[in-house]
C-alpha cells in the first residue's frame, strides 16, 4: 500500500502544528518518525489514520484521495503508549478480536493467535485477563492484537515508552525482527535515536512541525542535512563547536585548526558538529588534543558519559566501558577531524564526518 501526504497541513486555532509536509512512507517498510516531543509525530500520525482531517493539503492511498475518510472505514492498525486491550476480554479473546470480525474460522483464528502469541512470548497468558498481566505483557498483547489484523498500515505511537528499561530493549528487537518479515506498512513514532537505528528501514526526523529530512535510516544518520536533524538524531546530543574557514581546514574558536579539505561551499563561520562516541581518550594518529578538566562523569549501562570543559565549549565524550574520573580533575580529549559534521552558518550540511572503514 502506497501512502501519501500531498502538502498537509495541521492548524488548531491560530497554532501550526503540521507545516506543509509531503511524505511517502516506504511500501512494506518501516519508516520512523523521529523527534522530540511536541515535534508534531502524533498529529502526523493521527492524519495518516484518518483521524484528523488536515488543514490544507490531501492524503492519498494507492493514488486514492482519502482526505476525511474516517479512521473506521480505512484499514489500519494502531498501537500507542498507552496499553490499550479490552478488559473484560481474555487475552486469547483480544488477540483474535481483529480475525473474528474478519469471519476466520475457529480453526485458523486460534493457530493465527497461538502462532503470534509464541513470537512475542505470551503464549502462557492466553486465558488471563489484561489486568492480570505486567505493563509490558499488556503491551505485547496490544501489539499482538494489531498484527493479527494483518492491515496495509500499521501506526505505533511510542509503544514502548511507559516500558522499563530491560523491557523496552527486549521488545525493540523484537519488534525490528517481526517488521523485517511482515508486509504492512509500518510508521512507528519515537524519541529515541537508537530506537531508529535499530528498527532500520527509513527514517522522517522531525522538530516543531516540520519533516527537516526524510531517508534510509542510516543515510540520515551519516549525513544529517542540518543542525537541527544533527541535534534529533543525537545520542546525547551533538556536541557543537565554532568555527572558522582557515587555510588547510577549519579552526576551532578558541582552539586547535583540524585539517580537513572543505569544499567550496563551506562559509566563512562554520558549526562543527562532533558526536560523542568520536571522542577518545587514548590519543591516535593524527588526532586533534582538546585539553580540559572533568565537570561531570555518569555511567549508563556499559557505556561512560564524562563532561569535559575545555577552551573550545564543554564537550561530552561516550566511552564505552565503566571509566572512573575525579571530578576537576585534567582531562585531554582526542578527536580525528575526519569524524567532523561541517555546517555552515546557515546551519546546512557541508561535509559529512567519514564513517567507520573511511566512507562519507
């Protein structure tokens, strides 16, 4: 099924939530909706559903205008943050509602809800109600529910929000293996950069109302095409430098020149945007030092975050591994100028920081 929103618009009252925005998710795809909240990923999602009708603009479906088609005549899933299940229903019951209203006989309506049941390891609460299971057993069952209905389109809302930590990284994968064999068109809303990048498929990063770029997953993460998709797709969040055009590269205000060849288009004052796993603190060769003093170390799994102040703006470095530092204590930071976000003053992208094995 090929959607699509022909320059849509969303406004309540005197506020803009949607401006004019043309998407086409990717057919049998995933297609991520990356961005903060408020950044406009549930008034997009609600249009595509039908149930809003935008301002301005079309949405179509196979070519179909479909604007203002409510959300009960248009076949799609949903699933949002909130564990939505009927209570009074079974889980069996909840999973086999959508093959029931279907007319599926009671023979494939249980193998389908058995088969759905052992993907996402609910198979042992078929015969409890909702309200006797975990927040995230419910979750699995809403999500079961939604893929029993087998729709052309498939919307989820951060599913896993309200979820724990462990259980929000289980699901993920699971998730990301269940959508890699399905043939729903699936969009999925989230915060979280690492989220989209282990969903793969493609990605929309959006922010104040605005789709800024939309792509394969991992092109978008590569090449961000400005500071404010650069600061959306971020991890902590880019660290962000000034910086000027100088003979041989670009030099840090305040700091050391990084040898780099900008192309013409770079711009007198440029934003350097360096992601937090490119700094080290083992020196290599043709590393730029960027000397400072700890202000603050957190750990967060396996990795180490430490915040550095240094001449250049305070900078915060990914480690990975659990690392002890004093705070006030020297730190030097070390950076490769090939793994470097050049933007311009204008905030667009001039030239991308190399990936691993040296591809821009």
């Amino acid at each position: 099924m090929q959607l699509t929103l022909d320059h849509i618009t969303k406004k309540v009252g005197a506020q803009t939530w949607l401006y004019d925005t043309t998407l086409a998710p990717r057919p049998g795809a995933v297609t991520v909706l990356l961005g903060a909240t408020q950044a406009g990923k549930t008034s997009l999602m609600r249009l595509m559903a039908g149930l809003d009708k935008p301002s301005t603009g079309r949405v179509l479906v196979d070519g179909s205008d479909v604007t203002g088609v409510p959300v009960r005549e248009r076949n799609v899933s949903m699933v949002y943050q909130q564990f939505i299940n009927y209570p009074s229903m079974t889980v069996f019951d909840n999973i086999a509602s959508p093959l029931k209203l279907r007319g599926g006989s009671g023979a494939d309506v249980k193998r389908r809800v058995q088969a759905l049941a052992d993907k996402l390891h609910i198979a042992q609460f078929l015969n409890r109600l909702p309200a006797e299971l975990s927040g995230g057993q419910q979750q699995r069952v809403a999500l079961a529910r939604a893929l029993a209905k087998n729709a052309p389109l498939m919307l989820l809302d951060e599913p896993l929000v309200n979820l724990d930590y462990k259980l929000r990284e289980e699901l993920r994968e699971e998730l990301a293996q269940l959508f890699a064999t399905g043939d729903s068109t699936v969009v999925y809303a989230t915060t979280e950069p690492g989220e989209a990048l282990l969903l793969g498929g493609w990605t929309a990063v959006m922010d104040a109302g605005e789709v800024l770029q939309y792509g394969p997953t991992a092109e978008v993460f590569h090449a961000p095409s400005s500071v404010r998709v650069a600061r959306a797709f971020s991890d902590p969040p880019m660290n962000l430098l000034s910086a000027e055009s100088a003979e041989g590269g670009a030099r840090l205000r305040g700091g050391p020149l990084l040898a780099m060849a900008l192309p013409p288009s770079a711009t007198p004052a440029l934003t350097l945007g360096v992601r937090a796993s490119a700094l080290r603190v083992a020196q290599r060769p043709s590393d730029v030092a960027l000397p400072g003093s700890v202000e603050l170390a957190e750990i967060s799994g396996s990795d180490t975050f430490v915040h550095v102040r240094t001449a250049v703006g305070e900078l915060v470095a990914q480690l990975t591994g659990v690392h002890d530092f004093t705070l006030g204590s020297p730190l030097t930071l070390y950076l490769h100028p090939s793994q470097v976000h050049v933007f311009d003053e204008g905030g667009a992208l001039v030239a991308a920081a190399q990936r691993r094995g040296g591809r821009a």
